[in-house]
C-alpha cells in the first residue's frame, strides 16, 4: 500500500498520474480538513471533495474546485433572492456537500467520506484527517480573518503577519495507514495550511519516520506554482523555496523531489535529505503527471 498526503490542487494532480500507473486499490490518500466549515447550510470539506472527483474522474480541474461541466441554479437562484454565497457551489457538488452533511450527523466525517467514495466507485481509501472541526485563522494587517475570508473575500491580497490553528485528533486509520505503507508520498501541496496540519496529528511523524517518505516540493524558484502557499511561509519565516520546505519535512524525508529550475539547491538541500530527485515538476498535462508519478514509484526501495 501507498499512501498519499494531500490538499486540494497540486496533490490531487499527482493523483491523476498515480492512479493511471498504480493499482488504485493499493492507494490511501490522507486529506486535509483543516478548512473545512458549514457554508449554506451545508459542510464543504474543499480538498477531500476535490479528491473525491479526482478519483472519480469528474473533477473541474481547470479550477480544481467542483465538478467539470457543473451548472449553478441554485446558486444564481440564491443570488436572485438576496442570499449570495461566498463559496460558488455548482449543483451536482452541491447534492455531494448535503449528502455529506447527512451522513455526517448520522456516522462522522471518516464514514460519511467511505461511503461517498464507495458510491462513487472509487476502490481507493480516502481518509480525511480528522473527524474534528479545526479553528484556522490567518492573522493579517487587517486584523484576523477566517481562512475563506481571507481566500475568497479578500482573494489572498492582505499582507499575511501569522497563521494560527486548533489541534485536532487524527481520524481512525490515519496513522495505522501510514504504519502499514511502504512508502508515504507528500505531494506538493500547500506546506502550512494542507500538509502541517496532517503532520501536526498525534503519532503522524513518528509514524512517518519509521516508512520511506518521498515529497514533492510545491515551491519552484522562489514562488509557489499557486495559491497563498509562500505568503504563509514567509509570515513563519520559512525560506520561501524547496529549501525552506524540505526543512519543515526534515525529522522524517528520505527522498525529495525538486524541480529542474531549483538544480543550484540540491547541495544544500543534501545537507537536509540524503536523497535528492530532480525533474520536471510542473503538472500541465496528463504526460507530465503520469512522468512524475513514474519516477516516484520508481524511487521506492
Ligand atoms: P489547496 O488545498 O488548494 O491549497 O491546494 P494544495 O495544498 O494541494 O496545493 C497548493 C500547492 O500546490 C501550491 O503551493 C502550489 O505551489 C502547488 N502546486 C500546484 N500545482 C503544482 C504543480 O504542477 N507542480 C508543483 N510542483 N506544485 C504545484
């Protein structure tokens, strides 16, 4: 078994590739829920949603955010009678978030999510990391903002001072899967507010000290291939480049994985990780994905 650490953009392309050249049986995929929250009235668990249709091939991965070819009545409806929504929700992702929010009062997130992948014919196991509601803020100098605030409202532009959140307990099998994997692959997801979290669970690290870890860095250059992720570095003062992020992972890598253009770090990031692969990272096409995918399986001893 493989498990996977992932968020909801640059993990769950790497997921496209993994699944063409691994048995998806054979695949786990821990995900974040840090953000997760109610929003009109219904739970919307963003990354593992994304997951979710990733896995059942009809995520809208232009945005990485929804269903491919959704359409939006209830949201322009919502709009028409004075109750616009923060969050866009397209029908058929919709019908996915109350579905979830029922079976979440009957069985909790960890169950709600087997049964959604099942009904989706995903033979994966999708696992979110917790079952517990986590308390994100990202302190800003326009004072405290709740992570979708600051995300969409605000749409990431205010100057990032901290970003703060709750402990939680890591969901049943998170731990247990890791343990039992031959290899954990990090895949380049947001270091602080996808892949922290996870590694912040009670008995995660340890357990990823005793499996082969291989990452891959979602910071190329000095900047992240999207999204807020360096803003939310460089507010914790970690170096904004696959150094700084290799030394976040540095108690329990084995084997990362940079792009061509960060080939001047791989002396100092040998000084952090024995092993340093160096490739192609950019994920803009299937060809590309499965290529990566490739030369992680690869990688595993
Ligand atoms: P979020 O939940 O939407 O924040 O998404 P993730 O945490 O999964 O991913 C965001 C991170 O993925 C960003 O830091 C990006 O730099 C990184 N990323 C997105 N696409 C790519 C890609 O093609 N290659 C690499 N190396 N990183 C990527």
């Amino acid at each position: 078994m493989i498990t996977v650490l992932s968020g909801g953009t640059g993990t769950p392309k790497l997921l496209q590739g993994l699944k063409e050249i691994v048995d998806p049986e054979e695949l786990t995929i821990i995900v974040n829920t840090l953000e997760n929250d109610y929003f009109s009235g219904v739970y919307v668990s963003a990354d593992i949603d994304t997951v979710l249709y990733t896995m059942s091939d009809i995520i809208n991965d232009e945005l990485w955010y929804g269903v491919k070819g959704d359409t939006f009545v209830t949201n322009e409806r919502l709009n028409e009678i004075g109750c616009p929504e923060l969050l866009r929700i397209g029908d058929i992702d919709r019908a996915t978030k109350i579905q979830k929010t029922q079976l979440m009062e009957k069985y909790g997130l960890t169950k709600a999510v087997e049964i959604q992948a099942e009904k989706m014919g995903i033979t994966s196991k999708i696992i979110p990391m917790s079952d517990e509601n986590s308390d994100i803020k990202i302190i800003t100098d326009m004072g405290e903002l709740e992570f979708h605030d600051f995300l969409i409202k605000h749409q990431s532009q205010p100057e990032v001072l901290d970003v703060k959140f709750s402990k939680v307990a890591p969901a049943p099998g998170v731990v247990e899967a890791i343990k039992n994997s031959e290899a954990v692959i990090i895949g380049p997801s947001n270091p602080i507010t996808s892949i922290s979290p996870i590694l912040s669970l009670d008995g995660v690290n340890d357990a990823l000290k005793e499996t082969y870890v291989v990452a891959v860095s979602p910071i190329i250059g000095s900047d992240s291939v999207s999204g807020p992720a360096s803003k939310f570095m460089k507010a914790l003062d970690i170096e904004v480049s696959s150094i700084g992020v290799a030394s976040l992972y540095e108690t329990f890598l084995d084997n990362f994985v940079i792009d061509n253009e960060d080939i001047d770090k791989k002396q100092q990031i040998n000084q952090i990780v024995n092993k340093v692969t160096i490739t192609n990272t950019i994920m803009n096409n299937l060809g590309a994905k499965k290529n990566l995918a490739q030369i992680i399986i690869d990688s595993i001893p």
